[in-house]
C-alpha cells in the first residue's frame, strides 16, 4: 500500500514538475555555462542499420575506436562520479572517458520533457560482442549542469559497487538482505525505491529495475539534481522514469 501511494505521488511530481516546483522553497541557482558547455559537434557518422538505438533521441553520431581498459568493475562516489565519469562533464569530456570501454557510443538529442530543463543530449555506450551490440551504459548530459546521470544496464553494464556493496543486475530478495547487512554494520539508513528495491541512503542513487526475461533486476541510475531541480527524482530523464523505459515499475 505504502509503495503504490509513494509511486503515485513520486509519479504525479513527475509530470507536473513546473507546478510542484514553483509551490517549494527555491534551489541556489545553477552557475551560467561557459559558451558552447555540452555541445557536441563531432563529424556526424552514420548509425549501422542492424544497431539501432533506442529511445527519444535523434541526430545519432556514432564514434568508432574504444579499447578495453577499466570496463568491468566501477565504484561509485556520490557527488563525484562512477568509474571513468564525473558529474558536470561536457558531451566531448563523456567521450573521452568512454575511450576505455570496449564497444562504441552514439550521441542524440532527447526529447524535451520540462521546460525548466535546458538541452539534454543521450550518450549511449554499447558493449562490443561477436553477435550484437548489446546497450551497457546510458549517460545523459544538460546544457546547464552537464552530466547529471548514468544509468547501468542490469545484463551488459559494468559491475558498479558502492563502499563493497554490488548495485548492478541484482534479484531483488538478494540485494536486500545484502543491504541491511551493510546498513546494519555502517549504521547508515536503509531505503526503498517505488518498485520495492533496497538501498543505503545514499546521495544520488536511485535504484530501478529491469526486465530480464520473466525476472527482474537491478538498474540503478547514478545522478545529481539538474537544472534547478530539487530531488534527484525531479530530475529523472523521461527515458529513465518507471514505464518509460528499459527502467521499469
């Protein structure tokens, strides 16, 4: 019961954003971004046809060349980043640190959703296998902030871990009891997200899930709040919220 009333509030937010906003005590103003923060104009590349990318974005570029260092193990630090990525970079900085993975990227223009929002660009980061290029990670970049969030695939992302804690492609009963182990011992607080996952009370994790076959995994979305925005909630890409996307309720 209490999850259906939290989901159903969390998700009215969501969709009336400006007006809910506009009613709370206001956030410190975002600092002006230098000209041309977050553009991305690299020479366009066509996408190959038998590796389309989903989602609400258009003007697809690929990029060609990422090698295979660091790729399977990342921490998260709140605030700062996950693995090669930090909260703030430009479109060309996230390609840049996307050079160590191995596979390719794409870069497209999402759809607007707010409109406090400013332009938001998609990175998407495809994992390299024999048969198909499989999506691993989601990185989504504002004019105004720049990175503000990376979500992991459940199945071909890397394995994420917060402070020994593994958040990527877990059963939910699983990381639960993982979770209260590392609350309990941390003496930190213990969360639940609208779909039921658990997690530490920790800035800027939104754990999600994902359908995997008939099951579901974990999914967490790494962020920080953008463009005015007070929650990392209120700041969710529309592609990322719950029934939108590969991040469902």
């Amino acid at each position: 019961m209490y999850r259906a009333l939290a989901y159903a509030i969390e998700r009215y937010e969501h969709e009336h954003l400006e007006e809910v906003l506009a009613d709370r005590p206001p956030h410190p103003p975002v600092p002006a971004a230098p000209a041309g923060a977050g553009e991305w104009e690299g020479p366009p590349t066509r996408v190959p046809d038998d590796a389309p990318v989903a989602g609400a974005c258009t003007g697809l570029t690929a990029v060609s060349g990422i090698g295979a260092a660091g790729w399977d193990e990342w921490s998260y630090a709140p605030a700062v980043g996950v693995g090669p990525f930090r909260f703030g970079m430009t479109v060309g900085e996230v390609l840049e640190a996307a050079a160590g993975i191995p596979g390719r990227t794409s870069v497209g223009d999402c759809a607007p959703s707010h409109a406090i929002f400013s332009r938001t660009w998609r990175i998407e980061v495809r994992r390299h296998e024999p048969a198909a290029s499989p999506l691993a990670v989601t990185a989504y970049v504002s004019r105004a902030v720049g990175l503000f969030c990376l979500a992991v695939d459940a199945v071909h992302g890397p394995r994420v871990s917060f402070d020994g804690l593994a958040l990527v492609g877990r059963d939910r009963a699983g990381l639960e009891r993982d979770v209260i182990a590392y609350v309990k011992a941390r003496g930190v607080d213990l969360c639940y997200s609208v779909t039921g996952y658990a997690g530490p009370d920790v800035s800027g994790l939104v754990m999600c899930e994902q359908p995997i076959g008939s099951v579901m995994r974990s999914r967490p979305l790494f962020m920080v709040t953008r463009d005015g925005a007070n929650t990392e909630w209120d700041s969710l890409p529309a592609e990322e919220y719950p029934g939108n996307g590969p991040c469902t309720n």
